[in-house]
C-alpha cells in the first residue's frame, strides 16, 4: 500500500459543492488502495477576506493576532472535508497543523517549518483513516499559532509528504500543470509535461503564482516527487522532479513576469566600499527585499547605485535611506515606478550560450528597452516599463518556441 499526499487549493475547496468534488477525488485514491493524507487552503478568498476584516480594525494588527485569525480558514475546509469523506462512508479526521505536529519557528506570519512529529497521522493512517491537515499553519515550541506565508498550504503539503515519505505528492489545484508562461495572458501558453526542481524553482520565484516557493525548495532537498493538476479536470498535469525531460530540446521552458516593480537610485556614495554593505545591511534589518543591483563608478571617483524592490516598499526604502542619508553618505535619491520584471527560465542554458544575447535581440527587435539585467545558471530577467510587460513575454514565448502551434 502507497501513501499519497493530495493538496487542494482555495478555489478547489471555494464551496460545498467544490468540497464534495475533492471527497470524491480523495476517494478515488483511497479505492487505488493507497493511504491519503489531504491538505486544505482556505475556502476561496477567505484569507483575503480575514485579512481585510483585520485592516478593517487597525493598520498595522499585531502579527501574533494575525496569525489567530488567518489560521481560522484552513480549520473551516478540515472540518467540512471531513465531513464530506464520513457522508460518504469513508472514514476521515481532520486535524489542524498543530495537532498534525507542525513544528515552525517562532516567527509571525512567514514561519518556516522546524520539524514534523508525524506520531498522529501516522496512527491515524494506521486505522485506516483519511487524514485531512490543515494547510499553511504550524506551532512554535512555545505553543504559539504561526502561519507559513501566503500561498504556505503548498509547503505544508510537500513537507508533510517529505516527512511521511509519501510515495507522491499531488497538487491539485485550478489550472491544468505549469505552463511555458500565465495562459490567463498569452493564448498561446503550452502546459509542460515536466519541469526540474531549480527551473520551477526560479520560476516561482519569479512570478509564476503556480506553487509556493519553499515548498519547490523542500521537494528539491527531500526529493519529493511532486504534479500539478486540476481539480476540475481529469488531465495529466506537470511532473516536477530532478531532471526534466527534455521536450523538443527547448533551452528555455518558460517566460515569467511580474509588475510593480521600482528601481531606486541613489547617486553620488562617496565611500562606496563602506557604504553599500551599510545600505543593504541597513534595508535588511528593515525586512525590505533588494532584487537586482547595479552599481557603476563616476569620473569623480563616487559611485552610483541602483536596485529593484516591490513597489509596495517604496515608501519604507525612501524612509530608511533619508534617515541614514549622514552615515550612509550620498548626494541624491531617485525612484522609477511602473517597472515589471520578464524572465526565462531553463536548464538548457547552462550549455547553450547566446540566450541572453537572443533575448535582448528579441526585445530591441520589439522596441523595448531594458533597465536593468539579471542572471543565473538558469535564468535571465530584465526590468522593462510595465507598459511592455506583456508585449515583452508575447514576444519571447514566440521566439524561444515555446507556444503551442509550433
Ligand atoms: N489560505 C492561505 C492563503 O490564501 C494559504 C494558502 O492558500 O496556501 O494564502
Ligand atoms: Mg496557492
């Protein structure tokens, strides 16, 4: 007998009726003959709805308070998933992330998990029954309630899975697999077959809503055979593991995008040897994200710097620099808002130079310029004007031969 990891995403548990159609998935399973352990999002937009309700009352709710509330979502769809499979016949149990024995840090609203003590699920398999785990919630060894981060039901999945050493672990959820690039923006998107853990890794990292990050990075590290699929349609979804099969030879599988990004400049840093590890050191103390940097040195011998952030942080970056601006030591700051980031993404590149040099052909071909540069092994991105977002991706999905009439 096999042990399946089945997760399902807030759309696919978005309402009764919805439920029962997981139950029935989660059947399905259970008649292959293998043990099942579900995890749960949040009904639809539930989280989003608690988190407004929360704004509702103060600006900035304490972080231990907002993880008492959004814990509550994912203890709704437990409940009721249970009770689908026990109308069913099948017998279930549904258990919150601590009583499935979700061991995180102690850190408010993006806790990492520690450890797993898998006892309770496992004497729950034991007897036979469906065990249903709430997603995106653990507890610290204080008995303090945490969440994962949003989007964390996926992680709690794939570390589940890792820590049970599942056979596989099924992500069900709204669309049909990962695609070569968002099919809600380019028609022409094709679903992957099979993609590696770094390339979905960067992909995820850069934009692409399909899974959360970490829980691409626990299945690299635990080896955890991982699909995305619809829980809508009966359709083979996308396989993530080591090493992707090669589908028409692409070097690039797929195109990621993201908007709302800032450039902020700061000119004139007369001592740029101290000065940068002081600005960064400083910005990550204020738990504010840097992406790219680009630093160049002027004539007179200081220097000017460049970096990306969300625009979101905007605010909070200028603040920090003006209050430092005595110890960090520049002349003048500057921001640049409706940028967007365009990335591609795929193992080929390590052994097929000229990509980057095809892709900034491609977008001076299109008019586009570019802003700022970044690379991995694997992956090139460019900041472009959010204006050229879409153009920018239509254009290279089609170049690099990634759509669907090829
Ligand atoms: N319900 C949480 C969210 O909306 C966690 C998840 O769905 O994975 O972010
Ligand atoms: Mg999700």
């Amino acid at each position: 007998m096999g042990l399946v990891v089945q997760k399902f995403g807030g759309t696919s548990v978005g309402s009764v009726e919805r439920i029962l159609n997981v139950a029935a998935c989660v059947r399905e399973e259970k008649e292959r003959g293998n043990n099942v352990v579900v995890v749960v999002s949040a009904m639809g937009k539930s989280t989003d709805q608690l988190v407004r309700l929360a704004r509702e009352i103060s600006e900035e709710p304490s972080k231990r308070e907002m993880d008492m509330l959004l814990s509550t979502g994912e203890q709704v769809t437990i409940a009721l998933l249970s009770m689908a499979l026990q109308q069913q016949g099948l017998e279930a149990v549904s258990f919150t992330g601590w009583q499935a024995g979700i061991v995180t840090e102690p850190v408010h609203g993006n806790a990492r998990i520690a450890k797993i003590n898998t006892e309770a699920v496992k004497a729950q398999l034991s007897t036979g029954k469906v065990v249903i785990v709430a997603g995106f919630q653990g507890i610290t060894e204080e008995g303090e309630i945490t969440t994962l981060g949003r989007g964390g039901s996926d992680t709690t999945a794939v570390a589940l899975a890792a820590a049970l050493k599942a056979d596989k672990c099924d992500i069900y959820t709204d669309v049909t697999g990962v695609f070569t690039t968002d099919p809600r923006y380019v028609k022409d998107a094709r679903k992957l077959l099979s993609v590696s853990y770094d390339e979905m890794l960067e992909l995820a990292n850069l934009g692409a809503g399909v899974l959360h990050p970490r829980a691409v990075e626990f299945a690299k590290n635990y080896k955890v055979q991982l699909v995305v699929r619809s829980s809508m349609e009966k359709e083979e979804g996308t396989v993530i593991e080591e090493e992707a099969t090669m589908e028409q030879n692409l070097v690039v599988r797929g195109v990621a995008f993201e908007d709302e990004i800032t450039r902020v400049t700061v000119l004139g840093l007369t001592n740029s040897l101290t000065s940068l590890s002081t600005i960064f050191t400083t910005l990550a103390q204020n738990h504010l994200n840097v992406d790219i940097i680009i630093q160049s040195t002027t004539e007179s011998g200081s220097a000017n710097l460049s970096f990306s952030i969300h625009t979101n942080d905007l605010m909070e970056t200028v603040k920090v620099l003006e209050e430092n601006k005595a110890e960090l030591g520049y002349e003048q700051l500057d921001a640049e808002n409706k940028l967007a980031k365009v990335s591609i993404v795929g193992s080929g590149m390590i052994s097929n130079p000229g990509v980057a040099a095809k892709m900034f052909k491609v977008l001076a071909e299109n008019d586009i310029q570019i802003k700022m540069v970044s690379t991995s092994e694997i992956k090139v991105s460019v900041v472009v004007e959010e204006k050229n977002m879409l153009k920018a991706v239509e254009a290279l999905h089609e170049a690099f031969e990634l759509g669907q009439q090829q």
